[in-house]
C-alpha cells in the first residue's frame, strides 16, 4: 500500500522521461527560496539604516538564488549558472557596462523631459539620508547590483527558460519562448506589488517582457543585469521622488511631482516610458554588437528539442526573429 502511494507522488515530482524534476518545481526552488531570502533584514533585532537594510534584503537572495541554482543543477537535473547566461568573460563583461549605461540615459530622459515641461522640479541636491551621502550612495548601489543579479537570474534565466521548456511540450519553440516571457514578466509585476501597488501592476509586467526581450536576444543575463541595476539607481538616486520608500536613501536629486499629475508617480509614466527607451536602446546596442536583434535559440539552449513536444507542423530554426 505503501509502495502504491509513492508512486504517485514520484511521478508528480520527477520526469523520468528527461530524468530530472518536473519543470514546476525547477522554478518554484530558486524562485521561492530566493524570494524568502528578502525578509532577511527583518530578522535584525534592530534598525538598519536605509541603504544597509536593503543591501541585506539583495544580497541574501543573491546568494540563495546561486546556491539553489547550484543545487538544482546537481539534484534535480536543471540547468547550470553558465546555461542560464552567466558566463562572465571579456564581452560578458562589456555587456554589462553597456547595460548600466543604457539604463542611466533611459532613466535620465523622461525625468529631464518632466522637469523641463514643469512637471517637476529639484527639490534638493546632494541630501544625506540614513547614512553619509556618498556611502550611503556605494551601499545602496552595490544592494541595487545584487538585486539585479538575483532577479534577472531567477526570473529571466531560471522561470523563463525553464517555462519556455515546460511548455515545448505542447507548443512550437516560438509560442513555448512568447508563454515562458509572458508567465516571468507577470510573475515579476506580482512580486513587486507590495513595493508599488496594483495601480503599477502593468508597468512592471511591461518592465518584465522588455527585460525578458533583451535576455533573449542578447543570449546572456549581463545586459539585463547591468540595465536592471542601473534603472533602480537612477530611479532612487539621481533622480528621487519623495516618500517612505526613499526617505532614508542619500540622493543627488530630489525631484517633486505636481502633486495633480497622478500619473507620473512612482510606477506611473516616467517609469513605463524608461522602460520603453531601455529596450529600444539595448536591442539598438545588440544589432550593433551582433549584427541582429533575432533570439539565438541555441545561447540558451532553447533549440533542444524535448521527446513528447507538439506543434511539428511549424519549422524550428536557431533564431527567431524578434
């Protein structure tokens, strides 16, 4: 009876077919654990400055999502850190520098293009928060760098790619690709909502396709870091709105918002409109650094072909053109 009652299970859990975990819990592991992660400042039995605080709540799940990929990897029959993306050499590298600045100019202009129109203007300029303004300023973009490490790994690279492999099973590699980028960007908008409120919900699942656009065509998660990093920096540093959220951050702007232009608060218009200008800036980088803007199915090994896959009828090739 026992035996009978294992079975069942075993099967819920494991692909014999692939001889690895099923592709849910390929997801849920790193996903879960690396999202749990983020309360760990919550566990200090005291107060800690701004910018410390959200070093400790980024570089906790950076840590995890590494360790769990690690340990999926050689447990659970997943993916490995350099399959997902995360082979750092010298174009790795610049990559990621590139990625900063395409973030920095796509931040920059809608925010300039508010002040010049008068919808909003500095309010302060290099104002210390919680802690001094230029250590405050180091801290808070190192914990910036770490979440962008650890989102894009477990939400572009973990759940897209593993999503886009789950459902090869029933669709062409292109659908497959087109349901994995939807399912990571609106499991990325959920995850924000706590920071931003149901009213953002769209522009974070907006954020999610152009960040999970860019990780396909690039073939790598260094431009997605690097851009994701720099987005959040520009966002709550150069450029900061008021509010409980960025209160204790050191600043070299602060800009207020006419209080009527609801649209253009955190998560509203300016962000969509960055957001926007990052993808059209980074695909603009990768015609010119790989001579396409085409997903290169084989850099993430989205070209294998799984056993029990549909959709015959439509042509696989290495590259799809975006």
């Amino acid at each position: 009876m026992a035996r009978a009652t294992v079975q069942p299970l075993r099967f819920l859990f494991w692909d014999h077919t692939h001889d690895r975990a099923r592709t849910p819990w390929l997801i849920l592991l790193p996903l879960v654990g690396a999202f749990a992660a983020t309360s760990a400042n919550e566990l200090v039995p005291f107060e800690l400055p701004l910018p410390v605080a959200q070093l400790l709540a980024s570089g906790a799940p950076a840590v995890v999502a590494v360790l769990l990929v690690m340990f999926s990897r050689r447990f659970l029959g997943a993916r490995s850190l350099t399959d997902y993306g995360l082979t750092i050499d010298r174009c790795w590298l610049i990559d990621l520098t590139v990625g900063f600045a395409v973030a920095v100019f796509a931040v920059s202009i809608p925010f300039l293009v508010a002040m010049g129109a008068g919808w909003a203007e500095i309010a302060a300029t290099f104002d210390a928060g919680d802690l001094a303004l230029w250590p405050g300023i180091l801290v808070y973009a190192v914990a910036m760098v770490c979440t962008g490490f650890w989102e894009e790994l477990v939400l572009r690279g973990v759940f897209l790619c593993n999503a886009a492999d789950g459902l090869r099973r029933w669709l062409s590699p292109h659908r497959a690709i087109a349901g994995g980028l939807a399912l990571s960007a609106v499991v990325f908008a959920v995850g924000h909502l706590g920071q931003t409120g149901v009213v953002t919900l769209l522009t974070f699942v907006l954020s999610g396709v152009v960040l999970g656009v860019v990780y396909l065509v690039s073939g790598n998660l260094a431009l997605v870091i690097g851009a994701h990093a720099a987005f959040n920096i520009t966002a709550n540093v150069l450029f900061s709105r008021g509010g409980e959220n960025t209160a204790g951050l050191s600043a070299i702007m602060r800009i207020e918002v006419d209080p009527t232009l609801t649209l253009l608060r955190p998560g509203g218009l300016l962000e969509a409109a960055a957001f926007l200008l990052l993808g059209v800036f980074a695909l603009l980088w990768l015609r010119h650094s790989r001579g396409t803007v085409a997903i290169d199915l084989a850099a993430l090994h989205l070209d294998e072909q799984p056993e029990g896959a549909g959709a015959p009828d439509e042509p696989t090739s290495d590259h799809v053109a975006t």
